[in-house]
C-alpha cells in the first residue's frame, strides 16, 4: 500500500473492517471536496470510504464538518423509508488516538446520471425525473432538530429558520472577500437585497432534510437503457435543516425547478407542495442565491484552474443576477 493506502488501512480497521479482508481498494474521481474510494471486502461486499482533507486545508466554512452531515443526511433518509441511499456502517471522528474523521458506508448500485452511456430519451427521462421527484418529497418529510448545518460550523443551529439561512448566506458574502473571490455584484448590495427579501423565510417552521446538492451527478441510474431506475442518491454531504423548498435549486441547477414538469409532479404526487405564492418563489430565489454564490467563491480556496474559473463566470453569474433582481430592490 501507497502512504494514502496506509491511511486507508488504519480507518478500515477502526471501523472494524482489517485491511486484510478488503481485496479491492480504488481511489474514485468526481468528488470536489473529500476523497472518495470504493473497497470491495472478501467477503463481495462493495463499501465507500470518504476522507477529509486535513484541517489545515482551505475550503470555505460550512464545509468543515460537513462528513459529518452526510452521516446525518443518510441516517435521517433512512427514516423516510424507501429512499435509495448508502447505509452508514462507522463514521470516524477526530480526536484521540484513533486516524481521524472518515465515513464508511454501503455502495449503491449504478452509474452517475450524467456519466450515463447512453442519456435517457424523453420518456425515460420523465419517468425518471418524476421518480426523482417523489424521493425528494419523501425526504422531505423528515424533520430535524432545529435549522442549519448539523456541525454548527456558520452558526449554531437555531430555532427559526431566517437567522439560520442569513447566517449561512452572510458567511459565504464574508468569504468571498477573505478569499478575494470575484462577484459579479457587490458583496453589500447582495447582502441588502437579501435581508430586504428575508422576511419570507419566517414562513418556514419545520426543519425538514434537505440534500442541496442534487444535480445528476448526484443521483444514480441502473439497469438497462429505457428501463433505469434511481439505484442511489448520494454525496449528502452539503445537507442542512431547512426549507424542503431549498431542494429545488439544484434539481434545476443553471435553470428554473417550473421547466420541469415530470420532477414537480412526481413531488406532487409524493405529497410535496408544488403551488409555488410570491414568499415561495422569493425563498426559491434566495435559495438560487445562495447555491450560486458557492459555486462563484468555492473557486478561490480550491485553487481551481483560470480555465475552470472564468467558465463559473460566464455561466453562473448571469444566473446569480437574475435571482438577485427576483428578490427585488435592496434595502437602504
């Protein structure tokens, strides 16, 4: 084994799993913040292994702990009952003498959506889509113990959901500045227009489980082309106690949740509320604030190539702007 390898040995036995049972251990690719290997035991069972990167590592604050909230976010799905996510075998923690924070889970069978062979034709991907959807409306009915992150990294949790999310936006709008990353507005005028709209998050009252990262990456597909069906929704890692409507950011990603009927009739049809009032489509847009905002700042403390970065400005700022002016004008 590699020193990486030596790593990997040590936690797999701190969760009780010898590295002398493990008969296949594979680094995987995709992964943006933790690094991600797939171990295939003795005895055929197939396990992912996440590891942090070391403390001393840049990366913007809410991510730190956020392991741990992927630990929260499959043991709270599992709750929903019959959503398709990894099961937790041991989530390691710091401290000790032990190797440090890492997550050992169960694989879910298939393939990333976006990394799909062949793309699913229109029907399949409606189906698929509104199978999306009711999963989603399921995991929505799981509710937390109060809002925010579950590592309390931005903030402690809190009672009320809007001191929770504008804390959570407020530190993104902080380290945009300490990370010296480029907005395509103002950090202050956004943090206006944001307090200025932030009244409607005080409809929100149940802290429901929200992924916040399901884009296609995330969700996977198995079995053969016209007949996939959702095998796993994965990497919960960037969860928090929120607003089930914050999940319809990155469903949509670069466009708008309304464009696709098959994923809101099928959270329709999982019990999720699909009537979208004014204080609905501002908490839609907040949520699309705060989504893009990462993807504009996360750049800087990873170091990401000027390539990559001037293609995150010409595609998510202009998205950035068109949610900022859906919340309306700034306060003074």
């Amino acid at each position: 084994m590699s020193m990486s390898g030596e790593t990997v040995r040590r936690m797999l036995e701190a969760a009780g799993a010898p590295a002398g049972r493990v008969v296949r251990c594979v680094p995987l690719s995709g992964g943006t913040y933790n690094s991600v290997h797939r171990i295939t035991a003795a005895d055929g069972q197939d396990l992912v292994l996440k590891i942090p990167p070391p403390a001393t590592a840049p990366c913007l604050r809410y991510e730190r702990g956020i392991l741990h909230g992927e630990a929260v976010f499959y043991r709270a799905a599992a709750r929903a009952g019959g959503v398709p996510v990894p099961e937790v075998v041991y989530e390691g923690h710091d401290g000790g003498t032990g190797p440090g924070p890492f997550l050992l889970m169960s694989a879910r069978p298939g393939i990333p959506w976006d990394a799909a062979s062949e793309s699913p034709g229109d029907g399949e991907r409606s189906r698929l889509r509104g199978e999306l959807g009711r999963l989603v409306a399921r995991l929505h009915t799981v509710s937390g113990p109060a809002f925010g992150y579950p590592s309390e990294s931005v903030a402690p949790l809190s009672p009320a959901w809007r001191p929770a999310f504008t804390a959570m936006l407020d530190t993104v709008l902080d380290e945009a500045g300490r990370h010296g990353a480029w907005l395509p507005r103002p950090a202050d005028l956004i943090r206006r227009r944001v307090r200025a709209a932030s009244p409607a998050l005080e409809e929100v009252t149940v802290p429901a489980l929200v992924h916040f990262d399901l884009w296609q990456g995330n969700v996977l597909l198995e079995g053969a082309p016209g007949a996939r069906t959702i095998g796993g929704i994965i990497d919960g890692e960037r969860m928090f106690w929120g607003d089930p409507l914050a999940d319809f950011a990155s469903p949509a990603l670069l466009g708008d949740i309304k464009d696709d009927p098959a994923f809101l009739a099928g959270y329709a049809s999982g019990g999720g509320r699909t009537a979208f009032d004014a204080a609905a489509r501002t908490r839609m847009a907040l949520y699309r604030c705060y989504l893009y905002l990462i993807m504009l700042v996360e750049v800087e403390p990873r170091r990401c190539s000027a390539g990559h970065r001037a293609w995150v400005r010409r595609r998510v700022a202009p998205h950035l702007e068109a949610a900022l002016d859906a919340l309306g004008p700034a306060s003074p």
